[in-house]
C-alpha cells in the first residue's frame, strides 16, 4: 500500500488549469451550475439559506502563466504552472501536491506511518536487549546496526505522525497548506462546511474507496470538488472573504 500509493501520488498530474481558461459568468452556468444544482454542499445549513450558494468568485488572473486561475488555484514556481487547490510541492514525490493526488498523498503518509511502527515493533526486543544483563545473542556489529535503525526509525515514525496530523487538521477544515498560511489572520473560511463534507470532498462518498488511491465512478461524477474546479461554500459568510 505504501508503494501504491506513493506510486500515485508521483506518476498522478495534481490538476493543473486548461489553456484559456476562464470563470463563467452566473448567466452562462444558470441552474446546471454544480454549486447551485446540487444540494451537497448546503445539506447541513439553515433550511432558509439552502438554496443559496456564493457563485459569484472573485476573478484571479496569474500574471505568469497569463491567464485567469480558477478559486482555490495557486502558481508553482518549480512546475511552472497553476496548480488546482496546490497544497504544496513536495521534493520527495518529485511533484506537486493538489487537487488530483491529495487523496494519494495522505494516504501515502498514512500507510508509511504504519510501515514504519510495525518496524519499530519488530526492532525493539533487539533494542531492549542493549539493558539486558543477561548474554546477547547478537553479534555487536548486529546489535549496533539495529540500535542506530530503531531510534532513526522512531524519528522518522514521529516526524511522519506529526506531518499527518497536520494534514488531518487541515482536511477537516477544508483548506490547504497554501490556504491556512494566507488565511491565518481571518477566523471564518468560506469553504469549511463541516468536517463530515470536508473529508468527503477529499476521500469521496464511497467508502470503499477510503483507504485506496482512487475514486469511485459515482464520486467523480457527482462530486465536483474532486476535479478542483468548483467547490461548495458557505452562503453564510461574504464571497469577498475568499483570497
């Protein structure tokens, strides 16, 4: 699983924008507007305010790649490119991670977390054995080898737990690394709708499909979040506290 998926997360495109993109007017997407049409993304708000839903975005234009980016969208300076819902671009997938491999990578983070405390289980008799009185049954070299791979291996356990709650946090909020730094001054994000909606924008409504990289047929078309273009917001707060 942890090959899987970080296979996934580095052969996967993040998302990036189609040439000559650009946001269409309320007039143009009328009812068929997924963020008018479908009730996912205010089933849990104030019945008076369910058929209502901020459509009007702010328009973004990237002066880089000379084109207008849709919301939520952010420029990478090593891909060159605008990436959908970039969160960040990460050295060791050699990508970037966005709205198409998200999903891949907390997955990615989650299996090598277990990965590497089963191993740590596994080494710790032989680590125990360092503070045994008793005869060792391992060579020194062995012995010594092992020490210095169970603390590296509880390091990397720790390091990779706390980079996991993060994005656990994050996702519960809906927002993105990119996202919680330039927002980090405003209390109220205009994309939050709960934590239930917000895991669900990542991993999908099929819970089958939860714990591997991919999606089901049924998410992909009824969820537009998932092709990082449209997303549901909160009726309740002003567009204009979108950045």
């Amino acid at each position: 699983m942890v090959m899987w998926c970080y296979s996934s997360v580095v052969v996967t495109d993040p998302g990036g924008v189609p040439p000559n993109w650009r946001p269409f007017t309320d007039e143009e997407k009328g009812d068929a507007d997924p963020l008018v049409g479908s009730g996912y993304g205010s089933a849990q708000l104030d019945p008076k305010q369910s058929a209502m839903v901020a459509v009007s975005q702010e328009i973004r234009f990237c002066h880089k790649c000379k084109q207008f980016k849709p919301p939520r969208a952010h420029h990478c300076s090593v891909c060159r490119r605008c990436i959908l819902k970039m969160d960040h671009h990460c050295v060791w997938v050699v990508n970037c991670v966005g709205a198409l491999n998200y999903k891949y990578f907390l997955l990615f983070l989650f299996y090598t977390f277990l990965e590497t405390t089963l191993v740590s289980l596994l080494l710790l008799r032989v680590f125990m054995e360092f503070f045994n009185e008793g005869e060792i049954d391992e060579t020194p070299g062995s012995l010594a080898a092992t020490f210095i791979t169970f603390v590296l291996n509880i390091a990397f356990t720790l390091s990779i737990l706390g980079f996991l709650i993060m994005h656990i946090t994050l996702v519960g909020a809906n927002t993105s690394t990119i996202e919680a730094y330039e927002k980090k001054t405003s209390p109220k994000w205009r994309y939050d709708l709960g934590w239930k909606k917000n895991f669900e924008q990542v991993f999908g409504l099929d819970k089958k499909y939860w714990f591997i990289p991919a999606y089901s047929e049924d998410d992909l078309r009824r969820l537009p979040a998932l092709h990082g273009f449209e997303y549901p917001t909160r009726p309740d707060l002003e567009p204009l506290q979108q950045h």
